[in-house]
C-alpha cells in the first residue's frame, strides 16, 4: 500500500526544488497534489511532468504568491471543489536575503517576513479546517537548518525560519485536539535550481557549485531534493503517526558540527 493512497495535499512553492520533488514522490505514493507557486510558467512545466511521470495522479494548480492573503483561501477551496477534502498540507515556500543583519532595511524584512511567516500562517488557517474534517490532518512546515545554528549573511530568512520552528510547535498544541498533527524539517544545504541559476548567472560551473558545500556538513555534499521530500513523505504519512510539534534535522548532520 503507497503510504499516500487517497490523500489530499496542498504544497505551497511547488513549481521547483524541494517542492517540487516533494509533490513527484507524493504522487508516487498515491496523493493527489495541489501546487501552489508564484512561477506560473514554472507550476505547468512540473505539472506537466508530474502528469508524464505518475499518469494516474491527480494534480491541480494555483499560480499565486503566498505573500498574497486573498490567495490561500481560494486554493483551499480549489482543493475542495477538486477532491471534496484535504488532508495534508505542506508549507515548503520561501525568500531569500542576502543583506547582513546591520544593514538590513525595515521593508527588507517586511517582505521576508510576509512570505516565510506570515504566507505560511495564512495557508496553516485556510486548509485548518480541512484538515479538521479529514480527521487525520498532517502540516509538514520546510524551516531550515539555519533555524537552529547561526552563520553569517542570511540573518532574516535564518530569523523567519526560527520563527517557523516556534509556529510549529504551537501550532501542535492548538490542533492535537483536533487531530491535526504539525510539524517540520530543516532541511541543510540542498541543491536546487535556485542555486544552479544563481551560479551561472555569475559564469560558475555546476560542479564547482558542489565542490563549495563539502565543509558544510558531515556527510560532505549538497543534498538532493529528494533526500529532504523524503522526510516530507514520512511525516505526513500514517508511518509518523506519534510525531507532532517536533523538527526534523535533515542536513547531513550541519548542526552539530
């Protein structure tokens, strides 16, 4: 049996990276998927995909920021019409900021906090009832490993993903009567498109991008996204039925080094 047969999941940030492998191995496990993503273009061509790969899933769209409050109910709603429920929901979009914490702009982190805070709760409160009703209701929140070690030059989107961390934990205790189950991982260095775009547009070969990660973690190496969607998989799944209002480190064993 697919650890996912017949659930119903909404996956914010899905069009690419670690959202997008996600929703591939949703599907490869039975889910039916809701895509939710800024990148309109992007959102079609992993539709596309998901459709070529896994031709009995069931996959719907919704090109949106989730910065936008007005966006996270209609694609709660979207996933209602759709499949009449929703059982997981897993807030995986995100920002980034390069500015170091002493020059950092109050707009700077208005718009982080817009997105990686604020966008989240606002997806957390429109599928909530939902999940309420499933009866088995599972929010799997992407913070980082960053949320729990420092480093230097990423102090907003570090902050917004402790933030994430703490959202996660009170969350669990507002829900557990209800039978929702919330929680999250913190994924390490991970090697995304994100990342590939990023170091071409600056002329920097792929392979010399992978050789900048080997110190910052036990294990050596980037990950792949599937290695953080994995963990995604297992928390929504019935296998991770005792866990909630915890973190999952999935970094190559960063923080604790």
């Amino acid at each position: 049996m697919a650890r996912l047969a017949e659930r119903r999941a909404l996956i914010t940030g899905g069009a690419s990276g670690i959202g997008a492998a996600t929703a591939h191995l949703f599907c490869r496990e039975g889910a039916a998927v809701l895509l939710v993503d800024r990148d309109a273009a992007a959102l079609e061509r992993t539709a596309a995909a998901l459709r070529e790969h896994h031709p009995d899933a069931r996959v719907e769209c919704s090109a949106a920021d989730v910065a936008d409050a007005d966006a996270a109910p209609r694609a709660a709603e979207l996933a209602m019409q759709a499949w009449g429920g929703l059982d997981v929901l897993v807030c995986n979009a995100a920002m980034r900021n390069y500015s170091p914490l002493s020059q950092a702009r109050p707009e700077e982190w208005q718009a982080m906090v817009d997105v990686n805070l604020v966008g989240t709760a606002n997806y957390c409160r429109a599928a909530l009832p939902a999940l309420r009703a499933a009866g088995r209701g599972s929010v799997v929140i992407v913070s980082s490993c960053y949320a729990v070690t420092g480093r230097a030059g990423m102090g907003i989107y570090d902050a917004t993903k402790a933030g994430l961390l703490a959202m996660t934990r009170t969350l669990a205790f507002e829900e557990a009567p209800h039978g929702v189950r919330v929680n999250a991982v913190c994924p390490g260095s991970t090697l995304t498109e994100f990342h590939v775009g990023r170091a071409q547009a600056r002329g920097k070969p792929v392979e010399e991008l992978r050789r900048e990660r080997s110190d910052t973690s036990l294990l050596r190496r980037w990950a792949e996204p599937e290695e953080i969607a994995w963990p995604i998989v297992w928390l929504a799944s019935d296998e991770a039925s005792f866990m909630t209002g915890t973190h999952l480190m999935v970094d190559g064993g960063l923080s604790v080094m």
